[in-house]
C-alpha cells in the first residue's frame, strides 16, 4: 500500500496539472480537500486517478515495479510539498509587506 502520509499537498496542487484540473475549486486545490483536516471529503468515492494503488492496478502493473511507481509518487510528494512551501512563503512575505494578517 501506498506510505501516503496525508499532507494533503497532492490534493491542494490539481491546479498544477492537465489531468486532475477539472477538480480545481479556483485557487489551485481539490474542491474536495478539507482545509481544516487535510483530507478527501469523498475519500471513499475518489476518483480512480487519485487513488495510488488502485490506479497502478489498473494502468501500470504491467509496464513498472511496484517499487519504482512508489519512489516516483514519494518524488512528486517531495515536489508538491516545497512547491507549496514556497508559494506560503512568497505569500507571506508579500503580506508582511504591505501589512496585511493570514486570515
Ligand atoms: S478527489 Fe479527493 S483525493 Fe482526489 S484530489 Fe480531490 S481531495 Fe484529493
């Protein structure tokens, strides 16, 4: 099973991609995400391309390792997760500047 450790990085980056952008709510996340718990409001009914095994199962079991197909998603985890980390930063930053508190 797939070690996803519920940051919810994936789930607040569907912008970022042409497959899963038509569950962008606006501002780059899953219009399923829950801010407050960082997790699937429809985890039980997710879309197949969300659910890490179950798409392996379907598409790639045939044409990659099990074990790559994980480091590659640990990888994109890595990716998303300091994409986000910047994007706060930048973020906060420009608020500091002009003097305007996170809501
Ligand atoms: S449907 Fe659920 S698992 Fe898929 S991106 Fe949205 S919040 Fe994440």
């Amino acid at each position: 099973m797939f070690p996803c450790e519920r940051c919810g990085a994936c789930c607040q980056s569907v912008g970022r991609s042409e497959a899963y952008r038509d569950l962008d709510r606006g501002d780059g996340a899953c219009r399923h995400y829950d801010d407050a718990t960082h997790l699937c409001r429809i985890y039980d009914h997710r879309p197949l391309r969300c659910n890490v095994d179950a798409f392996y199962d379907a598409f790639l079991s045939d044409k990659i390792p099990y074990k790559d197909y994980v480091a590659q998603n640990r990888d994109a985890c890595q990716e998303l997760r300091a994409a986000l980390a910047q994007n706060k930063r930048k973020r906060q930053s420009m608020q500091d500047a002009a003097g305007i508190e996170e809501r």
